[in-house]
C-alpha cells in the first residue's frame, strides 16, 4: 500500500473511559473518492477530526503522502496539517466567514501563499507590485472556483447571507483553494435538496477527475456515497467493520447487520 | 513560626471571603458561560448596604452582637440579591444570542455603572464602621510573638463553612440544584424537558449576589472600611480563585479562594506587600496558561 | 426591554390599564428595594460620632415616581398608546425642568427621560400613521442608503474640518486642547480597533501598552535627552515588544479568559510603575518632559543661546499656542497614519485573516492558518500604536503618573470601538468625538460621565450591538459596486 494518499493505522481514541475509535486502519488512495459510513455514533467525525488535527489520537499513526514526502499528521499542529502536509476540511455544520463576502472567503483559504507574496506583510505595507500580481493570481484562482460553482454572480456578497446549498458549495470551493492533495468533506449533502445533492455529486466528480485530488468523504446519503465513491470504510461503535468497493460493502453481511439490526430484533434505521 | 501561623490563620480568613466571592463567578460561568464582571461590584454594594445595616442597629439601640449580625447578614443578603436579580434582568438577559462578547462588554458596563453609582449616592471617601466584635483568642505564645485568633475571624470561617455546607446541599439535593446543573449541561433541552430556564438563571444571580453580600459584609467588619472601588481588585482576585479552583466548581471555588488567600497574605508576609495584587494577577496568568481547566474544573472537549 | 418589546408588538387591539399599572408599580417598588439603602440613608462622616445619615427619602420617592411614570409611558408605547407616553414624557420634562428637585442628578436624568419618551412618543404616532409610516420606510431606505454612500465624503469632510481647526477664529487654547484629547482617543481607538475589531480579540488591557510608550519617552528624555522624535519609534518597538511577550503565552485562551488576562497584565503594568519608584518615581510620577518640537526649535519667547524659536523661525508673532498647534498636528499625522495602516492591512492576507480568526478561528485553522502568530501581529501591531500615542501624551502633558494609566482608561477606549462599531474606522471618530468631546462640552455632566459611560456600553449591546457604523465594505471586489461614485 506503499501509493496510498494517506494510510491510517490503528488508529485509537478515548475520551476519558469512553473510546470512540477503536484500533481503526485504512488507507485512501490518490484520485480516489473513499466514504467512511456508519450509523450515527459510529466515531466517523471523530476520524475526521484526528486526521485533521482537531483532536490528537491516543494511539495510532495516520501517514500522509505526497510530492515524494511523508507526513505523520498525529504529530502535527492542526494548522500544519492544512498548510504543509495539504490536508484540507469541510465542516458538519458550516463553517464559513459569514461577515465576509465570498471572494474574501476564497483569499482566506491562499492565505500561506499570499503572505509569502506579500513578504510577510511588510512588503505589502509598501505596496510593491510582486504582491498584487500574487493577488491577482489569487483572485483568478477564486474565480475559477466561482465559477465551477455558479457563485460568480455572488462573489461581493457576505457569505452568510447565500442559501444552505451555497453555502455547502462554497465551503467546498474554499477548502481547495488551499491547494489540497486530500479533501476531506464531513457530511458535504446534508440539508440539500435532491437537485442540489446532483450538482454536488458532479463537483466531488470533477474534483477526483479534473483536479486529481483524493477526497475522503463522511456521509449519510447513501445515494450519494453509492454514486460516487470508489472505495468505503464502514464504521461501527468505533471499529471498522468492512471495507472495499460499494458494491463488496453493500453484500458485507457484517454492514447489513450494523445498519438494520440482528436479524431477530427485526428493527433498524432505514439507511439507503 | 510564630509568625507563620498568624499569616496563616489570617490567610484562610482572607480565602473564605474570596471564597465566597468566586462561588458567584463559578455558578455563572457554569450556567451561562459568562465571566460575570460586575460580580465583584456587587461584592461592595453588599458591603455597603452592610454598612448602613450596621450603622440602623446601632441607632435602633440594637447593641448584642450576635442579633446585629444576624440581622445585617439578613439585611444584605436580601438587598444585594435584587441588585443581582436585577443586573441579570436587565443587562445579560436581553443579551443571550448576541454575540460572543457582548454579555462581558455589557458587564463591564454594568461594572462601571455601579461603581459611580455608589459612589454619586455614597460619596467617594472610604466609609470606615465601628467594631462590631471586639478581642480576640490568644492561642499560643513564644519568643515574644503572639499568635492570635480573633473572634471576627472565627465568625467568617464559621459563616463561611455553615454557608458552603448548606449550598452544597442546595445544589446537589434540590430540583433547583438540579435544574441548574441541567441547564448547566444544555439549555435549550433543559427548556425542552420543562425547566424554566429563565428563573433559573436567575436563582444562580441571586444567590451568587447573596453569597457575595456575605462576603462583603465580612469584609467590612474585617478591615472596619468600605469604599465604592473595593469591588474591582476584590473582584479579579475572586475570578482568580474561580480560575484556579476550576471555574464552574463549586469546591474548586473555595479551594481556589483559600490558594489566592495563602499566596496574597504570604506574599505580602515574606515579600512585599506592594506587589501582593501582582502575585495573585500572575496566579490567573500562569493557570490560565498551564491549566486552563484549573484544579477541580473538567476538561472541555471542543466540538468542531 | 420595553423597548424591544415595542418593535415586535407595534399595536395592539386593547390596553390593559390595570396589568399596566401593576407592572409599572412593580418596577418602581424594584427601584425602590435597590435605592432604599443606597440612595435613601447617605453616610456622611461626622467626625468623632463616626458616620451618620443624611436622608434622602425625597430623591427615592421622587424616583421611583418617575420610574413608575416612565415604565407606564412605555408600556402604553408598546400597547399603541403613544399619545399616553407623549402626555408622561412631556409632564416629566416639566416638572424636571419647572420644580426645584433635591438635587442635579434627578434633574438631569428625569429631563433626559421625559425627552427620550418625547421622541419615542413621536416616532410611535409617526410610523403609526399609514402615511408617517410609508414616509418614514422610504426615508429611512434612502438615507439608509445615502449615508453608505456617504461615508467617504463624511470622512473626508471630517478630514478637512480637522486640518482646518487651528486654523479657525474660535480656536483658543481650550478647544485646542479638546481637539488634541480627541484626535488622541481617536488615535487610541483605532489602534485597539486593530485589536478587537479586527482581530476580535477582546483587550482590557490596552492602556498599559499607552503607559509603556509614555513612560518609554518620559525616561529616554529626561534621563537620556532623547527628542521626541527619536524616542517616538522606540516607544512603538518596546510597547510592540511588550504585546509580543504578553501575547505569546496568553492569545492561545479562549476570548473571555483572554479579556481578564490583559486586564490583569495592564493592573501588573500599573503596579509596577506605582511601586518601582528608583525607575519610575512612582506615584509622584515624572515631571518636566520637554514637549515635541519642529526641527529643535523650541516653543519659548526668547530662544537660549544659539537656538532659533519656533515663532523666529517661520517668522511669526510668538503665541503661546503655537506648541498646542503643532502638537495638535502631530497627533492628527500620527492618527492618520494609524488610520492609513490600518486600511492598508485590511487589504492585506494579514488583515483578512485577522478578520477571518474574528469570525471562525475552528475554520481558520482548518485552512492553514497559524492563530497565534495571526493574533499576534494584531496584538503587536496594535499595541505598537498605543506605543506612540503614549510618547505623544508624555509630550504634550509634560507630566506623567501611573494615575494616567488605570482600568477606566482601557474601558474608555475599548467603549469608543464598540459604540463605534466594531472594525469600523469612521465608527471610532464618531463615537470619540461623542465620548470625549460631548463631557468635555457639557462640563456639568462631568460628576456622572463615567455613569453615562457605563450605561451607554449595555445599552449599546442591547439595542445597537454593532455599534453606529456597521457597516462593512468587501476589502476586495469583483464586480464595481453598483452605482455608486466613491473617491476611494
């Protein structure tokens, strides 16, 4: 598995008495689209959040490749984590600059980029021109993303004030404007209508094929993570219990049972 | 020795009125998650209204001291809790969903409008209250250095256990204890299942005005004087042991109080005692860097 | 609270006297429980019989009538009686100003009162009637609209008024001085602007990084013979330097903890400049700091030996107010430049990413964003301009003390942003020209500015929580803003 984008091994985490992952190892590959499922509880946010740095992990190693480097995220800043080991995030509930509009939204996420050009703010002061050539390469790059997500029109708007689905959107194009090599979007067609969770399948699509990004995706629809995904990690009281392709998953028995329940009970949460 | 047991006895006298104080902080930041800065102004209004309590009992011929101060700590503790009431009612309430800071911004507001409230209706000057309880308890004598216990000590450490016992019953025996703590863990289900959460936030502003009403009048029969600025330093100190008992702890209250006690009182003992406020102000620095979560407090668990 | 209930139930179909009274005597009997001791028995110290009580039993009653009265008029407000408040309002402005009450303050306060539930009245009556209202949606649209536009103008004027200040008939010695007290808050202001507005981190300390800078000139000039200008960029550093150590330990704390640190660090500043008396001579504070001057030429009648005065150099009649003219322009450069930064930083990834940390830091560092050294460079940056304005204020008062530096200060300056409304640079002069300058006209106020102070920042949270100008512009557009001319 020496190509993975990222390889997650025993993966452990306990708050206090409770443990909320579990020894939990998988890999995900480059220009791929991996979805972690599992019920409600199952740990996938917690994942999420010791990939990205939001939590350190009481044991494990979650290896991040790429450009011929390696990076072991448990050991980084959660900041570090989005600037140099390229890891970038979506958020359950959004998370978006609401007083901000959508274009200074997108120049956030260059951030790094930008503060380099602008000579760690110094130059800047100034007003020297190799900084507003980097600007206007940011300012391209956003409206790019605009673009691809049909915000152009918006794009001097506060980003609080755009429709739900915008917004989704939005976050979305903000985490690639980070440059990422991984995305990773939690609950990304949560709250959209079924229109709306169409484009979003043709966004993630265009991401894995034009862009060539890995995308890690944690999601409860499960028309969109059949559609999409090429490779799924079921979770379950924060233990893997399978993974592989969607249609392997699908038939896992071990699934169906997390997911409707022992067979005797004959109760269960209608998932998909 | 000597010396060291005298500072001591007037440290943990020193640490039950701070104790008291921090209660107030700690139950409103356990329920509302706000640093209640005019806590400490409420502080020197008990203190005052303690003052002309004390001052209506020597006029009224009310001269057994135990009866006056009964009667004062009654006095204060009811007026001092409408000026919490209050407060709550009209300076945070109207505030809950505003923005993060606004309810801290508003307090300090309030803080400031206390102060030159009492002082345009009190006067500036320091406010000095005859001895209420005189003598005190030689406990133990040596190498020409006395150790005393004052009766008025005595009385704060007593008030102040008594006080402490009966709100920890109160808060973990009884459906207002409860309620509390259930909207403590989340408000919006606490609503849900039935707590009104209005009257019970402000249940904790009044007791936490009361308990500091008691502190105050302590205070002033402490140190015989009162001013309309005694809040403010009273206040952070408080916050301090809040701080370092672990703030939303009721017991970390206290112990915090006694800590922030023992270190003014030593501090200023066998160092200086200029720079006493400084000891206690780098105290709350260096907790807050180290151990945010204090010495009793749980650890929060951000959710992203 | 009555008022916002006003908003949301503009009329209803019946009032309620007695439910009306009932709560208006409820209220009052509230005022009363809280004013009974404090305002009812006045200790006043009479020598060897110990404190006694001057009773004010009067001023209570009268009070809590007028409280009555007051909650009445609202109620009666909010329930579609505005002709009821209009009555109450105007009867308390009467009696306010026709009786003789015991004493200022209930004078003051009551007017103020009768005069807000006069206006409240009007606004109700107006926007009760179907045309008032239609006029008053379309005006307000307008002028809504107008005054967004107007911004750049109303600063520019403002601008323009200030260069030509020293320059007016009026401008004696006084105004001269209340001009310098402004532009320095204003100066102040947006310094912590950077700080809170920005950045949104909540600073109750900011006052001490103002005592470093003055102190940092005080010493280099009476002890090193620094000039001004030399010691200006060095107070700046130093006070930067201090945010820094501050900083560093302390930007990690979630944004309350934050507040009551600095607070406690700028105590700490204070106590030790009380107490460190070989360094900073303590509570007799530092005397006889030479002022600012242009090029070395003293602000005197006749020059010492070998040096040219300021008047004999730009050949004028020497006037005791050319060293407050000059200063007064000092303080509105320095101000600008504040001013200038600042607007240069927004635009800036550093600016927009303080403002960014303000609204999500969880998100921020999702984004790659190191928090502390962002919130660093503001705290720094902001402290560094609290730097100069405290060298500025050495030189101008020639006399410096830790008195000069004590909470209130902080709260002053912290208040003049938030009223302003937070991050807005307009907002601040708006509401230090308010703050500041409105006391200073109205000396009799003086005895209850600070009340007012305090009162204005809860009401301000409550009815205004995004200050007076709340109104933000993108850094950066794409498309040109719809027609709309702006001399940018």
């Amino acid at each position: 598995m020496t190509g993975s984008l990222i390889q997650v091994d025993h993966l452990t985490m306990r708050f206090g008495g409770l443990v909320a992952i579990d020894d939990v190892s998988f890999a995900a590959e480059p220009k791929q689209i991996t979805a972690i499922i599992g019920p409600n509880g199952a740990g996938k946010t917690t994942v999420f959040n010791c990939i990205t740095g939001f939590y350190r992990p009481t044991v494990g190693r979650l290896s991040m490749r790429h450009d011929g480097h390696e990076y072991l995220l448990e050991r980084m800043r959660g900041y570090q984590i989005a600037a140099r080991a390229r890891v970038a995030r979506t958020f359950q509930n959004i998370r978006l600059f609401p007083g901000m509009s959508v274009l200074e939204n997108l120049l956030v996420a260059q951030h790094n980029r930008l503060m380099r050009a602008s000579g760690y703010t110094l130059l800047g002061v100034l007003g020297l021109s190799g900084y507003r050539t980097a600007e206007a390469r940011a300012v391209d790059k956003a409206r790019g993303w605009l673009d691809r997500i049909g915000l152009m029109a918006h794009a001097d708007r506060q980003a609080g004030e755009l429709p739900y689905g915008s917004q989704r959107r939005l976050e979305i194009a903000r985490a690639m404007c980070t440059d990422p090599r991984l995305l990773c979007l939690d609950e990304p067609a949560a709250g959209l209508n079924p229109r709306e969770s169409g484009e979003l399948n043709e966004l993630l699509l265009s991401i894995r094929d034009r862009d060539g990004i890995g995308v890690l995706l944690i999601e409860h629809d499960m028309s969109v993570v059949m559609a999409i995904s090429d490779h799924i990690v079921v979770l379950d009281y924060g233990r893997k219990i399978a993974d592989g392709t969607p249609a392997a998953v699908r038939a896992d028995p071990a699934v169906i049972r997390a997911y409707l329940g022992e067979a005797d009970e004959g109760e269960g949460a209608g998932h998909g | 020795m000597e010396y060291f047991l005298q500072q001591l006895i007037n440290a943990v006298t020193l640490g039950a009125i701070y104790g008291l104080i921090a209660i107030g902080y700690t139950m409103v930041y356990g329920i509302i998650g706000m640093i209640n800065f005019a806590h400490g102004d409420i502080f020197m209004v008990g203190s005052f209204i303690a003052l002309i309590g004390f001052i209506l009992c020597v006029m009224l011929g009310i001269g057994w001291a135990p009866l006056a101060i009964l009667l004062v700590l009654l006095l204060a503790m009811v007026f001092t809790a409408v000026y919490g009431w209050a407060v709550e009612r009209l300076a945070y309430r109207p505030l809950r969903g505003s923005f993060r800071l606004a309810p801290l911004i508003s307090a300090i507001g309030v803080s400031i409008v206390l102060q030159n409230f009492v002082q345009l209706a009190q006067g500036a000057r320091p406010k000095p209250n005859k001895e209420v309880v005189h003598g005190a308890m030689r406990l133990y004598e040596a190498n020409g250095f006395a150790v005393n216990l004052s009766y008025i000590q005595v009385i704060i450490v007593v008030v102040t256990v008594a006080l402490m016992a009966g709100f920890t019953l109160l808060i973990n025996r009884t459906a207002l204890g409860r309620q509390q703590r259930a909207c403590e863990q989340d408000m919006k289900m606490a609503a849900l299942l039935g707590v009104d959460v209005n009257r019970t936030i402000s249940l904790t502003f009044v007791m936490g005005a009361a308990l500091a009403a008691v502190a105050g009048m302590m205070f002033l029969m402490y140190y015989g004087v009162t001013d309309f600025f005694v809040g403010f330093l009273a206040g952070i100190k408080a916050f301090t042991a809040a701080v370092l008992g672990g703030i939303g702890s009721l017991p970390g209250a206290m112990l915090g109080g006694l800590l922030i006690g023992l270190i003014e009182v030593f501090w200023a003992g066998y160092f200086s005692s200029e720079y006493k406020d400084v000891a206690a102000f780098s105290v709350l620095v260096m907790v807050l860097i180290f151990r945010p979560t204090g010495l009793l407090g749980k650890p929060e668990i951000e959710k992203v | 609270m009555a008022l916002a209930a006003a908003r949301t139930a503009p009329a209803a179909s019946t009032f309620d006297w007695l439910a009306a009274v009932k709560d208006a005597a409820i209220t009052a009997l509230l005022a009363a429980a809280l004013g009974l001791f404090m305002v009812g028995f006045r200790t006043a110290d009479r020598g060897a019989a110990g404190l006694q009580f001057d009773y004010q039993f009067t001023d209570l009653l009268i009070a809590c009538v007028a409280i009555f009265l007051g909650r009445l008029a609202l109620t009666a407000a909010s329930k579609g009686m505005a002709w009821l408040t209009l009555l109450i309002g105007a009867a308390l402005l009467a009696a306010a100003q026709g009786l003789k009450l015991p004493s200022d303050f209930l004078t003051v306060v009551i007017s103020l009162a009768g005069l807000a539930l006069l206006l409240h009245a009007a606004w109700a009556l107006l926007r009760g009637s179907s045309a008032g209202a239609a006029a008053i949606a379309d005006v307000s649209g307008r002028v809504n609209a107008a005054t967004v536009r107007l911004f750049p103008w109303l600063g520019a004027g403002m601008l323009a008024f200030a260069v030509a200040l020293p320059f007016m008939p009026f401008a004696d010695q006084q105004v001269m001085d209340l001009g310098i007290l402004i532009l320095t808050y204003v100066m102040l202001g947006w310094g912590l602007n950077i700080v809170v507005g920005l950045a949104g981190l909540l600073d109750l300390g900011y006052v001490a990084f103002y005592a470093v800078g003055a102190y940092t000139y005080a010493l280099l000039s009476t002890q090193n013979g620094w000039s001004f200008w030399a010691a200006l960029p060095a107070a700046g550093v130093l006070a930067a330097m201090f945010g820094v150590l501050l900083g560093f330990p302390v930007l990690r704390l979630r944004g309350d903890y934050l507040a009551i640190v600095t607070l406690g660090f700028g105590e700490i500043v204070r106590i030790v400049l009380l107490n460190w008396v070989d360094f900073t001579q303590g509570p007799a504070g530092i005397g006889s700091i030479p002022t600012a001057t242009i090029l070395d030429h003293p602000f005197v009648e006749s020059p010492p030996e070998g040096k040219v005065a300021f008047h004999q150099w730009l050949g004028l009649e020497f006037s005791a107010n050319h060293r407050l003219i000059v200063l007064y322009f000092i303080i509105l450069v320095l101000a600008l430049i504040t001013n200038g930064v600042t607007i240069r930083l927004r635009r800036l990834p550093i600016g927009r990413a303080w403002e960014a940390l303000r609204e999500d830091e969880t998100a921020c560092q999702a984004l790659g964003i190191n928090p502390t050294n962002t919130k660093l460079t503001a705290f720094a940056i902001g402290a560094m301009f609290a730097g100069f304005a405290g060298s500025f204020f050495a030189a101008k008062q020639r006399f410096i003390s830790p008195e000069s530096f004590v909470f209130i200060e902080s709260a002053i300056i912290l208040s003049i942003v938030v009223l302003g409304g937070m991050g807005s640079q307009l907002g601040v002069v708006l509401a230090a020209v308010l703050l500041i300058g409105l006391p200073e006209w109205f000396r009799d106020l003086g005895q209850y500015r600070m009340l007012a102070f305090g009162l204005a920042m809860v009401l301000i949270m409550i009815f205004k929580p995004r200050g007076l100008v709340a109104h933000r512009d993108p850094t950066i557009r794409l498309h040109p803003p719809s027609g709309r001319g702006s001399p940018s």
